[in-house]
C-alpha cells in the first residue's frame, strides 16, 4: 500500500498537527483524556499565579512561577500534538482515498440482464437494490454483486495494486467495489449499499479516525491512570495544610506553594502514557491500514493481538494455490520419456496452471520443446466436469489425461485394461496427499503424473515461530483427511480439519471459544460468513462476496490469504507498545519522584535534601527541571508510539522479561540523566 504510505514527519501534516493542538485545547476535547485535563487546570492554575505575582503579590518569584506554567502548557500541547499527528496520518490517507470518490455517469436496467432498457443517472442517485450495467472502460459507480457477465476489473483505487482481477457472477470473485474501473467485457451488477455507506465511504471514516472508538483495553488502562491521577491529586491537596501546620509547630521554615504542588502533581501522574495512549491506538489503526488490511475498529486490531488459535486455508495460504506437476510414473513397459511427450502433447492447449506445469516439467526434465499446435493438425478435446479429462486427438493418436476412474472408463471403451501397478501408484500418491492423473493413449495406459500442492517456502518456519509465541495454527482444507494429513505434517501445522464445510467451521470455533481460546480466521465466501461472524478476528478477502465483507471486522484489500498471520502481529504489535510505553511511563514517575519530592518539601522538611542523589543545584532548578523533562519525554517517545515497539517472536514470558528489562529499568535510568543534564543547562543559562 505504498501509495498511501506518509513519512513518520510529513512537513505538511506536522504543519497542521501544531494546528490541531492548540484547537485541541478545547475543554470539552481536554476532557475526554482525564490525565491531561489535570494538567490543564494546573496550567491555567500557574498562569493566574504568575499574573498575581507580576502585581508583587506572588508565592514565588515571577520568573519561576512563569517556568513552570509554561512547561505545563508545552506538556499539554506535546500530548495533543502526539494525537493530532497520529490523526494527521490518517487524514492525509483519507484525502488519497477522497480523490478516489467521483460521480460518475451509471446505466441502470429496468430488468436484471444486459439487453434491458436502461437510463443513464448519477451514481449518486443509486439505491440499494438498483442494477446497473457497467462495460469496458467505464467506473463502477456502487458497491454491488456482480449477477451476470465476467470482467477484467481494475482496483488500484481502493488495493493500490496496479494489476487487474477477474469478476464475475457467482462464487467467490462476485464482489465489485464502487470507484474501480472495468477494463474489458461487461458486468450488469446489482447496487448493495446507498450513497454515503460504501465500502470506500467506510474506509474514508476509519481511516481518518472518525469512528474511532477506544477498545477495551484502552478503556480500561484509561480507567486505571485515570484512578492513578484521583489518588495522586488527593494526596497532593492534603500537602498543602500539612505544609503549613510543620512550619508553625517548627517555627521555622517555609510552607510549599500552590506552583511547586502543582508541579509535583503533574511530575506524579502518569502523563507519560497518558498523553501518549491515544495516539497508540491510532497509529495501531494506521499499521493496519499501511498493510492494506481495513479494520472496521479498533477492538478488531487490539483483539488480533490477543489471538491465540489461527485458521488457515490451504490453498493460498499455507500452499502456493496451484498444483504443480512435480513427477512422472510410468506404466510397465512405457519409457519415462514417451509418457513425458503424451503427457505435455495433451497439455499444450491447457492453460490452468496445473496443466503448464505438465508442459514445463517435460521440457526441464526431457528437453521437449512445445509444439506448433497449428503444425501438427492437432484437434483439442477440453476438460469438462462430465469427462474430467481432456488431451489431443492428432495424427491418428488420441491421447487423453484425467481422473483415474475418468481414463479407466475410456481405456475400456477402446478395449484395453487398467494396469494393477498403475492402480497402486494412483493409490500411493493420493494416500501421500497428491492428485493423480493418468494418461492413456487409445486402449493403452501410459502411466501417471504427480501433481502435488506446494508448500510455501519457509511456512513451516513461520508456524514454528507462532507454536513458540503460544498460538495454535489449524489448516482448514475440503481435501479428504489422508492428503489433509500429509500436507499438515510437511507444513508444520499444529492440527487441521479436513472436509471443511461451513457447519465443521463454525462447529469448530465455537469448540476453541468455549475453552477459553481466542480465534482468528479468514474466508472470501458466503458459505464462509458464518464462521466469520463467530470468529474473534475474522479477515475477508476484498475480492469476497459481500456477505463475507460484512460478517468481518477486518478486510484484506490485497485478497491475500496469507496477511491474517501478518494481522496478527500488528496487534501484538499494538498491546506490545501500549504496554512498554506504560511500563515506561510508571518507571519515569517513580525516578521523577527522587527529583521534586525533596526540591518541594525541603524548605519545610530539610532532612529530605538527603534524597538529592542527582545533587540538583536547588530546589527550584530541581522543580523545573523535572516539569522541562516531564513535557520533553512526551516528544521523544512520539515516534515510537507511531512506529510501534519492534515485533520480536517470542514467547510472552519473555516478551514480559524483555520489557521490564529493557523500558522498566530503562524508564528508571533516563530521568536520572535527562533531569541532570536539564539541571545543569538551566545553571549554564542562569535561569534560576
């Protein structure tokens, strides 16, 4: 999706995130995040104490009083601009997406066929229901199921691909999306969602964050800093009168400020991942997006991460999706050669992948160049589900390749027989997993061809990975249970289901849900929406039907199979941040704490001064320099809440250990040195 991929500082979107912050800091948008919002009462606490002070009525010194409100404003605004610039990402997709979008000229039928009477309207004015007719070189103006006629689609508007896609009526490919163009033949589709709710509109809202809503796990880490910043306010507050009773049963001393408690409120609460936690969850949406995978919310990117049981098709998926031919066995008495020739004469006029297979397999392992077809007078005879064969009649030869039974029935008809050492090596390769086909010329059986689905490279591997991060990968596949099994085994599958119809499926989720497990699957067909609709994470194809589309809460615009695997780790991608940045976040408050608790008390309690162990220059230097460093930290911890923390495949044991190890102990020693260094550039400056 590289064409609506931004740099992490597009200068354009910063331009309008510095913007966007200052518009943010409208009170009803402030108060939806609670951690801020305090620090925006303190910042406009500060400034009305600075104000007082220039009247020579001021707790403090003006210059100090004014240091500290001004880096609680920066602290403000640095969280708003880490949102807006996670939306500003989105936005800028969104406006891609929006130049997408036209109005465009539709032929809408009075009957659902091509010879219908139409008249031309607006694709604005199509209903759900309506039925259109769209040829080559004209947009499809709506979301719809193609009914008749079979295109060459191009979707680079909404995949970003460049390469065009085969729809048609019926199956699995019958799906259109509005804003695409047709680019050979013709396609009358049926309109399946109004102007305003297509599936381009949808995206537009998601992406640009619209519809964002918090997942619950953001809900509840929201609930739980938010709790965190009650406490720490309470306490807070009741220092004050405490402040003042120890200086007057001392008789000595100085009570803390309204500034100094202030700042050490906002050095306590976590404003860290408070200020940093939205723009997590955006730019989490964003790496989905940037993987060409729509989410229809944030629950659905959030619930991928927590996944721990994979469905995977077969074709596709684990293997390439098309049978090669990968030997030849011939009958007793035949050469390895002769049946190489018949097998790649009958394939000549054979375009499906299996048959090219054949072609190339004879020529790389014989040298046996193709034929002119035109040449050798040759007369094709093509597959059809009746025959389930096919080949070439030429010269007085008719050869044909097919089903076992399909050739064992025209063996006879031309009086031959059926080999027993043929019989048992179509028995070996089915039992193995294979496809057998056999190749006869007239009475006489030649011998037969392996075709086998490919694994692909390193699948087993990447299984092998997720086995270790706890997740239970299961091959889905209609094969019969003996070539399930022996391609589960080479591809390193935990388990499969063989047979699969869409009752096993759903039959088989709800089995893993009710143990306590979390399942994530993927499906392009209606007959898939059931299981779709059960699965926790349920990735349709967007060249699947609309059923499909609509039973998901994640789509795959690129129809790759294969990204559910990559969807999973984009969410663990996001819990994975969220929670280093917390652990981060928490260990920076406790380090803080060594800064400004003994700066803010030691005029009333001088024994805390044995607490300085940064040996800051003086408590007002102390104050300041850990509010300069609270608000800086939010700004430098911006990309990696955008980028995410890097993905490691490990188990969550060592996920865990890693994380306290490298962003707990991290987040304890960063203070110690950002602090100091502020402080001493603060003396360099003679700015306290």
């Amino acid at each position: 999706m590289s064409r609506r991929q931004t740099s992490l500082f597009d200068p354009q979107i910063v331009r309008r995130a510095i913007k966007d912050s200052f518009r943010k800091l409208d009170p009803r948008l402030m108060l939806r995040n609670p951690v801020m919002f305090v620090v925006y009462v303190g910042s406009f606490l500060t400034t009305g104490l600075f104000i007082e002070a220039l009247a020579g009525k001021g707790e403090a010194p003006a210059g100090f009083i004014l240091g500290v409100s001004v880096w609680l404003w920066f602290t403000v605004l640095f969280a708003n601009f880490a949102e807006a610039i996670a939306e500003g990402r989105g936005k800028a997709q969104a406006a891609a997406l929006r130049k997408t979008r036209k109005t465009t000229i539709a032929k809408r039928l009075a009957a659902p066929r091509r010879d219908a009477n139409f008249l031309q309207v607006a694709s604005t004015e199509l209903r759900k229901g309506d039925v259109v007719l769209v040829e080559a070189g004209f947009m499809i103006p709506g979301d719809g199921e193609v009914i008749d006629g079979v295109a060459s689609v191009n979707e680079a508007a909404v995949t970003g691909e460049s390469a065009p896609v085969i729809r048609e009526s019926g199956g699995d490919r019958s799906s259109v999306t509005g804003g695409t163009q047709v680019l050979s033949d013709w396609l009358v589709i049926r309109i399946t969602a109004n102007p305003g709710e297509t599936f381009l509109d949808r995206m537009i809202s998601l992406v640009e964050g619209a519809r964002r809503q918090k997942t619950p796990n953001e809900i509840a880490l929201s609930i739980l800093l938010a709790g965190l910043t009650l406490v720490f306010l309470m306490a807070t507050v009741t220092l004050l009168p405490f402040s003042i009773y120890s200086v007057k049963a001392a008789g000595a001393g100085v009570p803390v400020t309204v500034t100094v408690l202030t700042a050490l409120l906002v050095c306590l609460i976590p404003t860290t991942i408070g200020g940093l936690l939205s723009a997590i969850g955006i730019a989490g949406m964003d790496r989905m997006i940037q993987a060409n995978v729509i989410a229809t919310s944030g629950r659905a990117v959030e619930a991928a991460g927590d996944v721990d049981v994979l469905l995977l098709d077969k074709t596709g998926t684990i293997t390439l999706g098309n049978r090669q031919a990968t030997e030849f066995f011939p009958a007793a008495g035949v050469s390895e050669t002769d049946l190489a020739d018949a097998a790649q004469l009958s394939s000549l006029a054979d375009e499906t992948p299996e048959g090219r297979s054949i072609v190339v397999l004879a020529k790389e392992r014989f040298r046996l160049r193709e034929r002119d077809v035109h040449a050798l007078g040759a007369r094709f005879v093509p597959f059809t589900a009746q025959t389930r064969m096919s080949g070439v009649d030429l010269a007085g030869r008719q050869i044909r390749k097919g089903a076992a039974d399909a050739v064992e029935t025209f063996v006879v008809g031309q009086g031959g027989g059926f080999p027993a050492d043929v019989r048992s090596r179509v028995e070996g390769i089915a039992t193995s997993g294979g496809t057998p086909l056999v190749v006869a010329e007239g009475p006489r059986v030649l011998g037969v061809i392996h075709l086998k689905d490919v694994v692909k490279g390193g699948i087993r591997e990447r299984f092998a990975e997720l086995r270790e991060m706890g997740i239970k990968t299961v091959m889905i596949t209609g094969d019969n249970p003996l070539t399930a099994a022996a391609i589960a085994a080479e591809a390193g599958v935990d388990d499969f289901l063989a047979q699969a119809t869409p009752e096993a499926k759903l039959k088989l989720i709800r089995e893993y849900q009710s143990g306590g497990r979390l399942v994530a699957m993927t499906g392009d067909g209606t007959n898939d929406a059931p299981a779709l609709a059960q699965a926790d994470v349920a990735v349709a194809m967007n060249s699947g039907t609309q059923a499909a589309k609509e039973a998901a809460n994640l789509v795959d615009l690129d129809s790759n199979p294969t990204k559910l695997i990559e969807t999973v780790e984009i969410g663990k991608q996001l819990l994975i941040t969220r929670g280093t940045l917390t652990t981060f976040s928490i260990a920076n408050d406790v380090a803080k704490y060594f800064a400004i608790i003994p700066a803010a008390f030691a005029t009333t309690y001088p024994v805390l001064n044995r607490l300085n162990l940064m040996h800051l220059a003086s408590p007002r230097s102390a104050i300041l320099s850990a509010v300069i460093f609270n608000a800086l930290i939010i700004i430098v911890l911006i990309p990696l809440a955008l980028k995410g923390v890097k993905f490691r495949r490990h188990t969550a044991s060592r996920l865990l250990r890693d994380n306290l190890l490298i962003y707990g102990l991290g987040g304890v020693i960063v203070p110690f040195f950002g602090i100091k260094l502020i402080d001493l550039l603060l003396q360099a400056l003679r700015l306290v």
